[in-house]
C-alpha cells in the first residue's frame, strides 16, 4: 500500500467515524425523555383485556366504573412467565412478559421492549402501547392489576421453582418478581391479582386441558398462594363466576371458548370494579 493510499484509508475511516457519531448524537437529541403521565390504575393483561381497544374494553369500562383514569397495559398473546429458553428477550413474546415489563419499570429502561418492536409485533396496538406504557410514573400510580394466566396455562409455564422463588421462567416466580419489581419503584402501590376465568380449549375445559402442569385450576391456586404470600389482593374469576355446566355455556360470556365477549367483558370489569372499590 503506497503513501496516497494509505491516507485516503485513513481519511475515509475518520470520516465514516464522524457520521456514525453524528447520527448517534442526533438520535440522543431526536428521542424525547420519557414523559411523566400519571393513571390512577395500570392493568396487565392478555388479549382478554388488550385485543379489544375501544370504550367495551375491560379498563375502559372499570375506568367508567370507578372513575379511575387507567391505562390498557394487556399485550396479546402473552405470559406472566418467560417462555423463551435461549434467554434473548429481544427475541419474542417474552420481551411483553410481565416479567419483562416489570424489570423495564424498575429499571425506567425500556430499550428490550422497543428493540423488539422492530422485529416482531402481534399486533398492531403494541408499538403505541409500548411507547405510552414508557411514558407512565409508577411512582405515582395508586393501584395495579395483574390479570394474565391463561396463556401460561395453556403454553405449559412451569408453575414454580422450589429452587428460585423468583425464577422469571416459572409462573409464581414471575409474579414475585413483578411484585418486587413494582414495590421497589412504589413500596406503597396497591397491587390486585385477578384469576383467569373458566375457559374452553377446542374441544377440551380448563378442567381437562393439561400442558404439562395440571388444569387451570392449579395455576389459580398457585396464584392464589403467591398473593397472599406476597400480601397482595386476589379476586377469583374461576369459581362461580363463568357458568360451564353445558356445552352452551362456552358462548355464554366468551366468543370462542377463552376470550370474553361484550357480555364478559362488562361482567370481568364489574367485578374487578367492585373488588377496587371494596364492595366485592
């Protein structure tokens, strides 16, 4: 390589060099620091409470209920627990875990959560939920609803580690660490954890169902037992809530056997409703 040569090298490097750190720059100055938008309630949830955004969905109408402002955090699709075993939260689902979004919270680091959305996105409220839930103070939130399950029963979440009391790939696991999390940005936030309802798989109950770790039911008392292990609240919507003892009651409240229709939808925020409002 001849002297011309090797200085056009250099200078081309340094160039490149600056461009790569203009852009970082201007990105740093483009990104707006997260805003400090304050709800009276927070609810976590699967597609039962996230698939629907308009005024039938469940937070809507316990905010019309309550009159408590509350924000939809329920992601379609997704867990409590962690299911990705190659550890890349990134990678999936299990970036909108509730593991993953409580450790976002605790952390005020949001950067999985928006790293993944440019690779995989279920549905299309998720960029919009992603970017207004970074937006949220959990210093000043009052109350937050934990209501997910469903889809750890029915992908086979281990229920718990006898071994780690919080491992993020167990069901219990995942809800102390949530907990944890929560309480270490609010020690005094109200925490509620409201059980999956009774749901249908196909041609299978929640009482037949079994991916590995029992029915439903297990997962509900297992839930159960964190919650007051945990010291936080627990409204049961399995039992004695949907009724299920004919084949036509799958449609009764449900769509298609596990989401809730806009009959179980006003029946699931009534009840959470009068739970935070201590009638229930």
């Amino acid at each position: 390589m001849n002297g011309r040569t090797k200085t056009g090298t250099i200078v081309y490097s340094v160039i490149a060099g600056l461009v790569v750190l203009a852009v970082f720059v201007l990105s740093l100055q483009l990104r707006k620091p997260p805003a400090n938008v304050v709800y009276d309630l927070v609810v976590f949830g699967d597609s039962c409470y996230g698939n629907v955004r308009d005024d039938s969905a469940i937070p809507a109408q316990i905010e019309e209920m309550t009159g408590m402002s509350a924000f939809n955090a329920a992601f379609g699709g997704t867990c409590v627990g962690r299911l990705d075993t190659y550890e890349n939260l990134d990678y999936s689902l299990d970036s909108l875990s509730l593991a993953a979004l409580t450790k976002a919270i605790a952390m005020g680091d949001f950067g999985v959560q928006q790293t993944m959305r440019t690779q995989f996105s279920a549905a299309e409220y998720f960029d919009a939920s992603v970017d207004a839930l970074e937006q949220v103070d959990f210093e000043k939130t009052g109350t937050v609803v934990i209501a997910l399950g469903t889809n750890d029963f029915m992908s086979g979440v281990a229920i718990d580690n006898a071994k780690d009391p919080y491992d993020a790939y167990s069901f219990c696991g995942a809800l102390r660490s949530a907990v944890r999390a929560l309480r270490k940005v609010n020690p005094d936030i109200r925490i509620l954890f409201v059980s999956p309802t009774y749901i249908w798989i196909r041609e299978q109950t929640c009482e037949e169902y079994d991916a590995g770790y029992g029915p439903l039911q297990n997962y509900v008392e297992a839930e159960r037992a964190v919650a007051e292990e945990m010291n936080v609240e627990f409204l049961d919507l399995y039992h004695d809530f949907y009724e299920h003892e004919t084949p036509e009651d799958r449609l009764r409240n449900t769509f298609d056997g596990v989401h809730p229709n806009e009959t179980g939808r006003h029946r699931i925020a009534g009840a959470i409703s009068d739970c935070l409002k201590g009638v229930r």
